[in-house]
C-alpha cells in the first residue's frame, strides 16, 4: 500500500511538472511576442526589421506551399527597402529570374504565361507596381542563385534566350551561333543546357570585351545563369554560395552601395547555406546574416494535397516547438514574432535571430512550390 501511494505521489508530481513547465513555456513565450492579425502583417514586418540589427544579408527559412510566404515576401520587400536592400537572391536559376525582371521592367504579361511552373506570379504584379513609385536605381531585382529543374527551368531558359535574341541583333560571334542553335532545337535538353553552360561561361570570360559590347546589359545575365548547377546536387548549398559569390561581384560594380540582400529558401537552408554566408572566409557579408524561421501552425499546406499543418521550425527542441504550437493554437491572432527567442531551445548547431509565425493564415494553399 505505502509502495503504491508512493507511485501514485510520483506521477501526480511528474504530471504537475510537466503541466508547470509547459504553463511556464507558454508564459515566457505570450510575454516575449509581438502580434496581430492577417491585415497587420505589414505593420508586423516593419516591427520585425526595427528590432533587428541592420545586416547585409536576409535570410528567410520557409516551408515551401504556404500562401503566407508570398504575403512575407512582399511585406519584407517594402520593410527592407527603406533600409536599402532592393537585391532578391532566389532560391531558383538565374533562367528564371531573368523573366522576372524583364516583366518587372515591361509590365508585358505574356511573360508570366511563359514561366514555369504555371501561377498568377501575383507577387511579380505588386512588386512592379511598388518599382513603379521608385527611381531605377532603387527598383527591386531578382537574381537566381540555384539549380535548373528539369521540369521547369529548361523551358524558362529557352524563353530567356528568345527574348535577349529578340533585343540583341545577331553578330556572327560564336555565342550567338551557340544561342540560335539552341533556339532551333525548339526545347532544350539537359545536354543542351550543359554545353550551353560551359560555352557560355568560357566565352563570356575570355571575350569579356567583346562580349559586353554586344550583349550590352545581358551580359552579366548570361554570366550569372552560366554558373548555375544543372540539377540537385549534393554540395548544392556550396555552389548556391559560388553562384552568390558571382552574384556579389556583378553588383558590386554596378551599384552604388554596397550590395545587400533579401533571400527565402527551403527553412534547412538556414544552417547550410547560411553557414557558408556566416562562416567562409570568402563570403562578401560574412558575419553579416540575419536568419529568420518560419512557423506555420494549422495552414494549409502540401506538395500535392491541400491539408492543414503545422510545419517550419524542426531546428527547435521538440519540446518547445509542441508548446509552441500549442500556445498558438489557443489564440486568435494570425501573425506573430518573436526575437527574443530565450524561451525556446535548439538543436545542436542550430541558432536563429528571429522567428515568424503564421497562425491559420490562408484559406488555401499556394498555387505551385514557390509563387502563387
């Protein structure tokens, strides 16, 4: 009997301190966050950004599919914009963006028909529409950093190469033999994108003269789309960080000040990509990175089926990101910060300067992985 209630007093008291610490957590966490409702997510950002030391580099982890985070993107674009940051560095090939900006420039809609994978590109439209009210200067890029998808970036690539043959009078040079041959074939192929690649870099190099006379403001397009991997690979956060390498060299002698950055990718990303950013000692912003976590707590959600989910921080202790989501589960609001982030604990090696929240935010999913 005395062995049983001895039990019996044990559990009661495990339980009560499991329900003390998970109240506690919760305390800590509702005393630390900023909040508000889905309308409020600009007025959010900007209070994010205010609170966060200034730095050369933002870098964004989010789970890909969420509506949220082409609402963030926009917000943070108009936030970081007062601070000088008009640079977006894609988690896509440079193929890609290069469309991006042609239609940001043109406003010609037949553009965004031609991309793939098939969205509305709604976010492009508001970005346009925002560079409208600011000098050239000032006006916000995208440049691709990333790998060609085979299902996607090959047919954007080919666009790419219509559209500057469009702008660009043949010339008799060995790159323009290069590029019509490849607008001949009427698709490309990953062997074509590969010989187009190796040409492309080899000559834009070697030829830089040349090459820029004739190619004028595409030359450094088709340099940064030369040096993008062909595929995932498996040291892809290393030549993402050679392509931003490449990347930071173009700017710098093109702009003013010193070039800064806005970039969203895949949350992994933060630790991977961001420790080349942070740590090698070739990295232009070195120690200049600021990585923020996405949460999503009952959002809708998923690469095939639509299905609310929690999804986002796995760097987090288990632990604290149950109660986490737990927390915000019983509230209302659907935006929320935190900076403050000693109430939660990470992984091993992991480590980030703020995290975002989207609390039942969206009444669908995205359109495609990346754009909706």
């Amino acid at each position: 009997m005395i062995l049983k209630t001895t039990v019996l007093a044990l559990l009661i008291s495990l339980g009560c301190t499991t329900a003390f610490a998970q109240a506690g957590t919760a305390d800590c966490i509702s005393g630390k966050l900023t909040t508000g409702t889905a309308e409020e997510l600009q007025t959010l950002t900007d209070q994010l950004i205010s609170r966060l030391p200034q730095k050369d580099f933002y870098l964004i982890g989010e789970a890909h599919t969420y509506l949220a985070n082409n609402d963030f993107q926009f917000a943070l674009i108009k936030s970081l914009h007062e601070k000088g940051i008009y640079n977006i560095a894609n988690e896509l090939p440079h193929a890609t963006c290069f469309l991006f900006n042609e239609y940001l420039q043109t406003g010609n809609d037949s553009i965004l028909t031609w991309l793939m994978p098939k969205a509305s590109y709604a976010v492009l439209k508001k970005v346009r529409e925002f560079n409208l009210t600011q000098p050239a200067a000032r006006q916000v890029r995208y440049y691709g950093i990333d790998y060609l998808d085979a299902d996607y970036d090959f047919n954007n690539t080919y666009h790419t190469l219509q559209w500057i043959r469009r702008q660009i009078p043949i010339g008799n040079l060995p790159l323009d033999t290069l590029i019509d041959g490849c607008l001949r074939k009427g698709q490309l192929l990953q062997q074509d994108i590969a010989i187009l690649h190796t040409q492309l870099e080899a000559q834009l190099k070697s030829q830089e003269v040349i090459y820029r006379n004739h190619f004028g403001r595409y030359y450094d397009d088709l340099l940064l789309m030369s040096g993008n991997m062909i595929g995932n690979r498996t040291n892809r956060d290393q030549l993402i960080f050679k392509s931003f390498q490449t990347l930071y060299s173009i700017l710098e002698k093109k702009q003013s000040d010193k070039p800064r950055f806005l970039a969203f990718y895949g949350i992994g990303h933060l630790e991977n990509l961001g420790d080349f950013l942070i740590r090698d000692a070739g990295s232009p912003v070195k120690a200049g990175v600021n990585k923020i976590g996405i949460q999503y707590v009952n959002c809708l959600g998923g690469w095939r089926e639509a299905q609310l989910r929690d999804d986002g921080l796995y760097q987090l202790k288990k632990k604290d990101l149950a109660e986490l989501i737990r927390y915000s589960k019983s509230q209302s609001w659907k935006t929320a910060f935190l900076t403050d982030l000693s109430c939660l604990s990470f992984k091993t090696g992991r480590s980030m300067d703020a995290i975002f929240i989207f609390n039942s935010y969206g009444d669908r999913k995205m359109t495609s992985w990346k754009f909706d």
